[in-house]
C-alpha cells in the first residue's frame, strides 16, 4: 500500500482500489480525520470487519455499488451517499464516487480511481434548511 504524506482537504479521502487483488493500493493518510482510524488500520480490516463499520440500512446499497466497479467504462463516474461508523462510535455520511482508472482489456476494468467526501455537515446543513 502507498500512502500520500499530506492531503488536499481533510474531508476526502483519495484512493485506487485494485479488483484483481481486492484491496486498495494507494490511499491518501486522511481516513483518521473521516472515521478516527489509521489508514494502516483501514487496510488491515477484513473485508467482513469493514462490512461492520457500514450503516445496516445501507448494506446492501454499498454491495450493489462495490459490484458496479466490475462494470466501469472509461469516463463513467459511480457514486453513493452511505453512513459508516467513526471510531467513536458515531455515524457519519460519506458520498463515494469512483471511476475507471485502468483496465487490461476492454471488458476488464482492473483498477478505480475513488474520492470519498464526509458530507455529514452538509447534510446537517440543508436539514436545517429545511
């Protein structure tokens, strides 16, 4: 795994995620200030463990939008907007977004290329708009 040595914004992490090996590759070191863990903690996770820190009503939603990075095309941009679990036990929201980086051949996307956004005081915001 590489890590960045800084961040453009706390509130985002950047990341290429490897389909072949099912595992991220290259994340940038701001996972603490969105969820309060490492980013060497993120990585050690299981893929069962990480499931745990995931909003049960959002489960499924998260799988389904795992299974579409097997399905990227050159220029498409997936996203999603979830509740993980922070260390401290809170919830925040995270809207994901990824995109095709690399494929070995047409029909086989092998890396993507994510940003995950912590949204929750935006979301907070608009609510109190509301």
């Amino acid at each position: 795994m590489v890590y960045a040595q800084s961040s453009p914004t706390k509130n985002r992490v950047y990341y290429v995620y490897d389909l072949m090996n099912h595992q991220a590759i290259y994340t940038t070191s701001s996972v603490a200030s969105l969820l309060g863990y490492t980013s060497t903690e993120i990585s050690e996770l299981e893929e069962s463990d990480l499931a745990k820190l995931i909003h049960p009503d959002d489960l499924g939603s998260v799988s389904e939008h795992y299974q579409k990075f097997y399905a990227l095309h050159y220029g498409e941009v997936i996203a999603l907007k979830y509740r993980m679990r922070r260390r401290d036990g809170s919830w925040c929201w995270l809207l994901s977004q990824e995109t095709l980086l690399m494929s070995w051949e047409i029909e086989n996307p092998s890396q993507v290329l994510g940003v995950i956004e912590d949204v929750t005081q935006s979301l907070k915001l608009i609510d109190r708009l509301s």
